[in-house]
C-alpha cells in the first residue's frame, strides 16, 4: 500500500481532539454488595525449596532458594497456572477450578462491587462478560488507594489487576444469564483462568459435574528440574504425570458421552 502526502485540495473541516466533548457517562445506582474474588496461582507438585518464612512475592523471598526434595519442611515453589477464585472467611486465598460450583450469583439489575484480590506475582487482564464496569479503584499493600489511571475513566470490560493489589470493579448486571469472567492472556485462560458466574437463576447445572478432586494437576515439564533427591523428585513427577493422563481419559470419556451437560 502507497499513501501519498499532497497540498490540501478543499477546506478541513474536522475537530480538534481537544475541543471535543464527551457524553457523560450516568453513574450506576448504589451498589447493593460487596464480592471479594480472587486471582492465585498453584504451585508445584514436584519443584520444592528448602523452607523459608513468608512464601509468595518476589520481595518477600530470601536471596537464595535451595532446591530439596526430601526435607521435610521443604515448601512447594515454582507457580504453575493461575486461577481464579473466591476468599475464605478469614481473608485467604482459595483457588476454584472451572469445574467448581457458581460462586457469583448476582440478581438481575443488582449493582455490585467486585473487589479483585491478586494473590500471584504477575499483572493479569481480567476480562468479564456482557458487563460493562466502572474501575472505582485500586488497593495496594500497604493499604494505600488510588483511582483509575486517566485511560480507564470510561466504561471498561476489561482490567489489570497489579500483583499484591486488590482492584474495586462497579458494575450493574442488565443481562441475565450465564457468563463467564476470566484472565485474556490465552495461556491463562486456556488453562483454567476462567470461572463462570450466572445473573439471575442457575438453570441446567451449577458445575460441570467434575469432581474437584480431578483437576488435572498440570505439572508436567518439571521431572529432573530438581537436582537433589532425584529419586523421590522422580517419582512425585510421575505421580503427577500419571494423574494427569488419568484425568485426560476421564475428561474425553466424559465429553463424548451423551449424557455429558450442554449448556456451554
Ligand atoms: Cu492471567
């Protein structure tokens, strides 16, 4: 393609960006709930460290990490996926699956606050559907708050959530129905960063009839990467390896048999 730049050949008459006045944008109702969610990460079956007194960011780390298998206060390390999830009553993380019961269940109408806690180390697009929000704000560690950035004063559906902030979303539900909210980085999504909510009554079924026992654990590429106590790494790998694969049967068994849910 071959633009060319010429002498004007009629009047412009088109506006300035910066003479140009938005429609302003009706505030929602007041809100009638507040939900906290959550964004986590699992970490690995296989990989472990010698343990460490506060386990998570990258700050809260010690300079050096030693791999171990065998000792018995070794700690798990190494995220494998994220997923979302809700809060427990005494303000932890608790990751749920896909296939775990609908969490979110707002009434038709309702306008709801959804307080977005990032448990991971990593910045997440969090997307979610036929919803348009308000971002109110955002919460970081140490308890201090800030409003939007000058970009997201506007209706948004989309929103990064920062790691180790909690992010405040308002937003009226007018569709009702079942939708789904989840990370738009496609490996994340396609990995179980995705959760369903419904509007209004919960038709068909709550979950996907997995059971949450069955999640695959998705630990695979990690056999030998820990150098100490190869055997016992070993065979933790495989245990894994071994669970996943099972799993897999299970879920094409599960998807080709007619009686499987369709409501997707
Ligand atoms: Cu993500």
């Amino acid at each position: 393609m071959q633009f060319r730049v010429v002498a004007a050949v009629s009047a412009d008459t088109s506006a300035s960006p910066s003479s140009l006045t938005l429609p302003a944008i009706s505030p929602f109702p007041p809100p009638t709930r507040t939900r906290d969610v959550s964004v986590n990460e699992a970490e690995s079956d296989t990989v472990f460290v010698d343990s460490h007194t506060v386990h998570g960011r990258r700050n809260n780390q010690p300079p050096q990490l030693t791999l171990s298998c065998d000792n018995a206060n070794a700690e798990p390390f190494g995220p494998t996926h994220a997923m979302l999830g809700v809060l427990t009553g005494d303000g932890k993380d608790e990751p749920l699956s896909w296939a775990h019961d609908v969490t979110e269940n707002p009434s038709p109408g309702a306008t709801e606050i959804w307080a977005i806690y990032n448990f991971t180390e990593d910045a997440h697009p969090i997307h979610i559907h036929l919803v348009q929000f308000e971002i109110v704000e955002r919460e970081n560690e140490f308890g201090t708050t800030r409003g939007p950035e000058a970009w997201e004063r506007g209706r948004k559906d989309t929103v990064i959530v920062y790691p180790g902030e909690i992010t405040r979303l308002k937003m009226t539900f007018v569709r009702e129905g079942r939708f789904v909210w989840h990370c738009h980085i496609l490996e994340h999504e396609d990995n179980e960063m995705m959760r369903p909510f419904v509007v209004g009554e919960i038709k068909g079924p709550a979950a996907t009839h997995m059971h949450p026992e069955d999640i695959p654990r998705r630990d695979l590429r990690l056999g030998g990467a820990v150098s100490s106590s190869a055997e016992s790494c070993s065979t933790r790998t495989e245990r894994s390896r071994a669970g996943a694969m099972d799993w897999a049967q299970r879920e094409r068994e599960r998807l080709e048999s007619a009686a499987a849910p369709r409501w997707r």
